[in-house]
C-alpha cells in the first residue's frame, strides 16, 4: 500500500467509514469485519462513543485479507504474509534513509577533499573530516584514517 493522498484528495488514513459502509466497500460481511478487528488483522480508529471507523486504508487491508483467505490461505497464514509485508515496507523505507544518509555523508567527505586541496592560505592539509552523525541523538560515527 502506498502512501500518500487517496481518490478525491482525501487522506487515506482518515477513519471516515462506519462498519456497514465498510464491509460494503470490502464485500466482506460486519461480523466478519469484528472478527478480524478482534484477531489482530485490523484495528479501526473510535469514535468517542466507541463506533469503529474505517479508513480508505483500512478498506483496501480488508480487500487484501478477503483475497488472501479466498485463496485458501488461513487466518494465521494471513497474519504471516501481512506481517512480512509491513516488514519488507519498513525495510525498505530504512533503506532509502539509509541511501540518503550515505549519499550526503559522501557529498560532505567530498567537500572536505575539495575545500582541502583548494586551502587559500597554503597551510599543510589537515586532517580533519565533516562531523558524522549516527542514527540516534547522542551517538556519534569515529572515522579512522592512516596517516602517509
């Protein structure tokens, strides 16, 4: 599932949809809907008198759990798949900051290199690098070079 806006411009994890237009929108049943709220394979947004609300997202998880359990796949199969899923989803968002990290980590030890070379005032290189910061507040990256 991707992120972003859904049809009209809405947000796709507005909880807007109460459980009979929901189960419409899914074909699934309303009971059905309570049963899969109460395994774990959906958790509907509240109102504060404590009517479930299904969002746009919600809705295409429901189609997608319909599929799978058409298929034959049971319900602890389904459990499985979706949570490989949000873990391939996760792991591949970690990876793109990871890219980006790297890629701006390379930018900075490339301006290091230039700005070295190009030293207006002639003094002897230095041996000092652009600051690294790591994935968490406090922690730091120790870049080790030889000396020549």
């Amino acid at each position: 599932m991707t992120r972003g806006r859904g049809p009209y411009g809405a947000d796709p994890d507005a909880a807007v949809f109460v459980i009979s237009v929901a189960a419409e929108l899914s074909g699934l049943h309303p009971q059905t809907l309570r049963t899969y709220e109460r395994l774990g394979l959906i958790t509907p947004g509240r109102t504060g008198g404590g009517g479930r609300r299904y969002s746009q997202r919600d809705i295409e998880l429901l189609r997608v759990i319909s599929e799978l359990t058409s298929s034959g796949i049971g319900i602890e199969g389904v459990r499985r798949i979706l949570d490989l899923e949000n873990r391939v989803t996760a792991l591949a968002q970690r990876n793109e900051e990871l890219q980006a990290e790297l890629e701006a980590t390379r930018d900075a030890l490339r301006q290091a290199l230039v700005q070295r070379r190009t030293d207006p005032r002639g003094a002897a290189p230095t041996n000092r690098l652009p600051v690294l910061r790591g994935p968490d507040p406090g922690s730091s990256l120790v870049v080790w070079r030889r000396q020549r």
